[in-house]
C-alpha cells in the first residue's frame, strides 16, 4: 500500500484545516458497506467502508492532522492493533467517481450500481479520499469521503472464455443473408 497526500495546511483562527487528498495505491478495504445497509453499527442509508492502513507512522500522523483513525484490537495479543480510516461514500453534491476494472473494460459504478461491490472479489483498490473539516458542538475533526476509486475485480478461469458471447439476438434482426455489423445489417459477404 503506498499512501501520498501533499503537505499544504490552511491555518484559520487558530485551527488547522486539512486540505490536501490522500491517494492510496493498492489499499485494502473491509467493512463494506455501499449499500447503505442499515446493520448493528451503521444507519440506514449510510454508505461506508473501512481502509486498512498498513503503516503505523502514517496513521499516527493523520491522526495527528485530526482524521479520525480507528484502532481494532488484534486478534492475538502479541500482535500491534491494526489502525483503520472509515470512508463514507456520498453521492450529493459531490459525488465519487467510481471504476470497476475488468478484462472487459472500465465500467462507472453510479449510485444505483455501487452496492455490487459489497460482495465483489476484489484483486485491488487505488483510491482517493478527499477531505472534509467539521466543528460540531466543540469537536473538531477531519471526516474522510470517497472521490475516486478505481476497483479491478478478481476474475476466474472462465471469465476470458465469457467476455464476448455471441448475442443470439442478433441472428434475429437482421434478413436472411444480413448480419449484424458496427448496429447495422450488411450483406455477408463470402
């Protein structure tokens, strides 16, 4: 996981104000939750996934910045708690640009299509968060939403053999003698 954000801060009446991105290539991603599924520890309606950080340093610092890091306690005690960043994933006023990559091409995921990924096979993630800076009843923080991701899905065996299936519709729109070609029947030429 390579994680890069620039150094520019905004400093205004005495409170830091996060401004730059993080883009992280080949995250990990758990907790997902694109449907916005109401479930124990999530409302409904609230589209969300947790990133893995992989490097304490990195998520002692944005921490420090003020993004809110979550530390889950690991499974085995002789182990380090594995810090983790909660992307919320908003389609109003500034909504994420969403890629699933296949052997097929680049298919955008819009609002309607995004909870296929919560159940996707996932192979890697390169993303952008952007940042949002909230004071709300005294606390102050760095909330983390979603601006970019780009999914490349983990495909079997039998996807290649699928990718292009002859449509068997298409025998049936065009005469005798035509096939389908570029949306247009033209004679078969032999």
């Amino acid at each position: 996981m390579l994680i890069k954000k620039g150094d520019r801060m905004a400093t205004k009446k005495s409170t830091r104000l996060v401004e730059d991105n993080i883009n992280i290539s080949d995250a990990r991603i758990g907790f997902r939750n694109f449907s916005g599924k109401e479930g124990q520890y999530n409302p409904e309606g609230n589209r969300n996934f947790a990133v893995f950080l992989e490097n304490i340093a990195d998520a002692k610092e944005l921490e420090a910045e003020g993004w809110n890091i979550r530390w889950l306690k690991p499974r085995d005690p002789e182990d380090e708690q594995q810090p983790i960043l909660s992307v919320k994933v908003a389609f109003g006023a500034y909504p994420p640009k969403i890629i699933l990559v296949t052997k097929k091409g680049l298919t955008h995921l819009g609002e309607d299509e995004v909870s296929l990924l919560d159940w996707a096979d996932i192979k890697s993630v390169d993303l952008t968060i952007r940042p949002y800076n909230y004071e709300v009843q005294g606390k102050s923080g760095v909330k983390a939403y979603l601006k970019t991701m780009y999914v490349t899905l983990q495909e079997d065996q039998w996807e290649s053999k699928y990718v292009n299936p002859p449509d068997s519709a298409q025998a049936s729109v065009c005469e005798p003698g035509y096939e389908l070609r570029d949306g247009t029947c033209r004679r078969i030429e032999e």
